[in-house]
C-alpha cells in the first residue's frame, strides 16, 4: 500500500515538472519571438509577445525584464516600473535585470522629480 | 589548404552556435519622455530674462537668454521671439507692492544698485513673477506668447576634504594598472541654481515653476574659467529645461533577457 501511495506522489511530480517545463517552454518561445523582432524594431509585436509571456508563465523573469524593456521604449514609464519591479521580485540577484533597472530609474526618477509650485 | 578551409568552417560554425545560444541581447533604446507643460496654445516662446546674482565674472542673465533661445530654436516646434531682455531688477524695483517703500523713488534707485549675492538678495525683486498686469501688458506687446522668467543664481563654491581618484601604477615589467586611491584634496567650484517660471502672455498668470540645481568642483590647480564651468552646468540643465516644453528622447541601451 505504502509503495502504491508512493508510486502516485512520484508520478504526479513528475506530471507536475512536465506541465511546468511546457509552460516555460512556450513562454521562451515567446520571448525569443519578442527579441528578434524587437532587433528589427518592430518593438509593438515585442511588447505583445513578451506580454503573452508573463501571461502564460508569471514566474519568468526574463519575460517580466523584456516587457520592462519594452514599455521604456513605448514611453509607458509606469509599467515599465511594475514590471521590473515584479522581474526583480523573482530574480533579484539577477546582474543584469538590476543593471536594466538602475538606468531606467537614472530617467524616471528624472520626470518624477518635486516640481515648485 | 583544405585543413585552413575546414579551421575557418568550423570556427564560423562555432561562432554561430555561440550567438544561437546567447541568453541574452543588448538592444538600443529610446525613451520618450512627455513634456511636463502642455503648450499647445501658444505658437510663440518669450524668454523674457532673468533676476541673476552670484559672481560677476559671469553675466547669469544675457547668457541663459541667449542659450535658452539657442537651444529652443533647434530643439522646440514653438517660434522664438527675438528682443532685447528685460530689465527685470528695474522693474521690480519700481513696481514694489504697497506698503513696502517709504521713499519710492530713493528706494527704487537703491534697489537696482544693490548686488544679488545669494537667495536672500533675490527676495525683493521676486514679487515681479506675481505680477500679473506687468506680464500681460509683455504678453500684448509680443502677441500673447508663453514667457519664460525666473532666477539665475551662479555662485562660487569650495569644498575640501576626501576625494576618490585613480592613479596609474606601472609595475617592473612594464604592464600598466589604474587603482583607487582616496586623497585629501581642496576643490573650487561653482554652484548654479536656476528657476524657471512659465507664464502664459494672454492672462499673466504663472502656469508652471520648475527649480534645477548643478555644482562642479575642480582640482583648485586647474583654474577652470567660470564661464566654461556655466557652460557645462547648463549642459546638466538644459536637456531638463526642454522636457518641460516638449517631449524629449532618452537614448540608451538595455539587456534583453532570454
């Protein structure tokens, strides 16, 4: 019996860590799409793509880091924000997602300084 | 010849396997940045002049007009309206609110001839920028454009204490290494303080205010002219000046992550 219970617990883990490498997997795909067409400038069909991402895997970073990325460049300053924010809060030993975002706060902290009345 | 062929094959195959598998991109990116004052009713920009102070060796007032006008010329779609500057420290020396001069005229002639030295010699002329009749009766006289007005405040500075540098070290053999060292150094300076104060030539009426502050200090040997250092402060203020009238591109690069 307890071999049984046992064999299941497995099986279902292993279940578990298949569905979890597809999502990933299609997530990747996604984001891979999104920088080659963001290299060609097509930064609309990126953010889409990237944005697919995150919806189809929230724990990846990358996807949270490109969709930053990609807001920046749209002007979208407040997304970009939330999204590296959510980047970092999965990877925040990530060098270069830290780099992305010191620099994009060097400009927003720029538009959101205290202006005199 | 076959055997280089087959080297330089394979190092190119290489080279893209490595670029295949790259997990991440550097990619150039522009910002744009939105203006903060929407100036669309306006098709002109008066840069009016400035109340400045601080050293002599640099007149804060005829050159922030003439970089300003510059700078909005190739920067802004506004039309920049070329006239003399404003004797704003007259001005607001003869247009004190009541209650305030005893000897208008005496008090007047010593106002305009005191030096503006820091903030506090600033008080008694900045009651101009509130004056809502004086700007509107400019406003008419150059057709209702938006007026650009404020304080320019350029000040010399000094500073000692610890300072980070790095010095070149060439050991025995020859090889060349650059290392922090921390010395105590005396450094000269200048602070520039600006504030520019937007108002709207059809009513008068202040419609935005925008405070920006640099300061450069120097290694006191190295005699930096102070009108090549107002240069480069302005350099640090103006791309800050033009994104209050029109949206500005930040260039810059960041990593793409796969």
């Amino acid at each position: 019996m307890p071999t049984r219970l046992l064999t299941v617990v497995l099986l279902l883990a292993a279940l578990t860590g298949v569905a979890y490498a597809d999502v990933r997997s299609d997530a990747k795909a996604q984001v891979e799409f999104g920088i080659a067409v963001a290299q060609r400038g097509l930064w609309k069909e990126a953010l889409y793509r990237w944005k697919r991402a995150t919806e189809i895997d929230p724990t990846y970073a990358a996807g949270f880091n490109n969709l930053a990325v990609g807001y920046e460049h749209e002007g979208m300053l407040d997304k970009a924000a939330e999204a590296y924010e959510r980047a970092l809060k999965l990877e925040p030993n990530n060098a270069m997602l830290r780099q992305n975002f010191e620099l994009f706060k060097e400009i927003h902290d720029r538009t959101t300084q205290p202006q005199t009345p | 010849m076959t055997g280089r062929l087959s080297l330089k094959l394979l190092s190119g195959i290489l080279v893209v396997g490595v670029a295949g598998c790259a997990s991440f991109y550097e990619i150039p990116i522009e910002t744009p940045i939105a203006a903060k004052l929407d100036v669309s009713a306006f098709q002109r920009v008066f840069i009016a002049g400035f109340l400045s102070g601080g050293t002599d060796d640099v007149d804060g007032n005829l050159e922030t007009v003439r970089l300003l006008r510059s700078q909005l010329r190739m920067k802004s779609n506004l039309r920049v309206i070329d006239a003399d500057v404003l004797p704003l420290k007259t001005d607001a020396a003869s247009s004190r609110p009541q209650g305030q001069a005893a000897g208008p005229a005496a008090e007047a002639r010593e106002l305009t001839e005191l030096e503006i030295k820091n903030e506090k010699d600033l008080q008694p002329y900045e009651h101009i920028f509130a004056d809502a009749d004086y700007w509107k009766r400019i406003g008419e006289e150059y057709q209702n454009p938006l007026i650009v007005t404020g304080t320019v405040l350029f000040t010399p500075h000094s500073q000692s204490g610890m300072v980070q540098r790095e010095r070149e070290i060439i050991d025995p053999l020859g090889r060349r290494r650059v290392e922090p060292v921390r010395e105590y150094m005396e450094r000269k300076g200048f602070i520039l303080q600006e504030k520019f104060i937007f108002i709207d030539g059809r009513s008068g009426a202040q419609i935005h205010s925008e405070a920006l502050r640099e300061e450069r200090l120097y290694n006191q040997n190295d005699n930096t002219p102070a009108l090549s250092s107002y240069f480069e402060l302005m350099d640090e203020i103006i791309p800050r000046f033009l994104s209050t009238l029109s949206t500005q591109k930040v260039r810059g690069s960041r990593v793409l992550i796969k």
